[in-house]
C-alpha cells in the first residue's frame, strides 16, 4: 500500500513520535485518556492495518520499551482509592458476569 516510504529505524521512529503526539493531541480535544487514543493510533499505522511499520527487531525493543513506559505512566496516574469504591466496584463485576453469561448462553445455542 504504502511501498514508497522509506523503511530505516529513524524514519519509523519518526512517525511513531509524530503519531503519538498526534494520539496524544486529539485525546486532549475531547478530554479522553491520551493512553487510548496512542495505542489506537499504534495498531492503526503498524503492521494489522495500514502497514506503514514494519515489525523488526530494532522496532521490536522499542515496542517492549514504550509498554515498560506505558505500564509506568498508568501506574502514575492510578489511585488506589479507586479500587475500593463500591460504585466502580459493581460496575467492574457486571463488566465480567455480563459477558460472561452472554458468551456462555450464546455458545450452548451453537
């Protein structure tokens, strides 16, 4: 799709930043977690998608590099008294029995 951009470490990490930043902007916009929105923007130019990353190694240890980043700036903005509040408690309980009995009812029928 794309067979004229130019595949060096340099130009991939380029666009990578540039994408994130990009993510991070539009998340801003409209006052949502900028975390989502760089992850989306990652699958969108990588590999599934467009294409316009190609997975090697180089690109590989920068991958397990920004998870690391990622895992720390979640675990920044995480509060703990959140995990303990009864309301976003019942709501992550029906988030999994929900589903749950959906897949297991919908997977008897067929």
């Amino acid at each position: 799709m794309f067979e004229g951009l130019p595949t060096t470490i340099e130009f991939q990490l380029s666009l990578l930043l540039f994408v994130a930043l990009a993510g991070y902007l539009i998340a801003s916009k409209i006052n949502q977690s900028a975390i989502v929105w760089e992850i989306l923007v990652g699958i969108a130019i990588g590999p599934s998608l467009l294409g316009l990353i190609t997975y090697t190694d180089s690109v590989q240890i920068f991958a397990q590099l920004g998870a690391v980043v990622l895992l720390f700036v979640v675990g920044l903005e995480f509060n703990i008294k959140d995990v303990f509040n009864l309301k976003y408690g019942i709501i992550a309980l029906i988030g999994v029995i929900v589903p749950w009995f959906g897949g297991f009812f919908l997977a008897e029928f067929f």
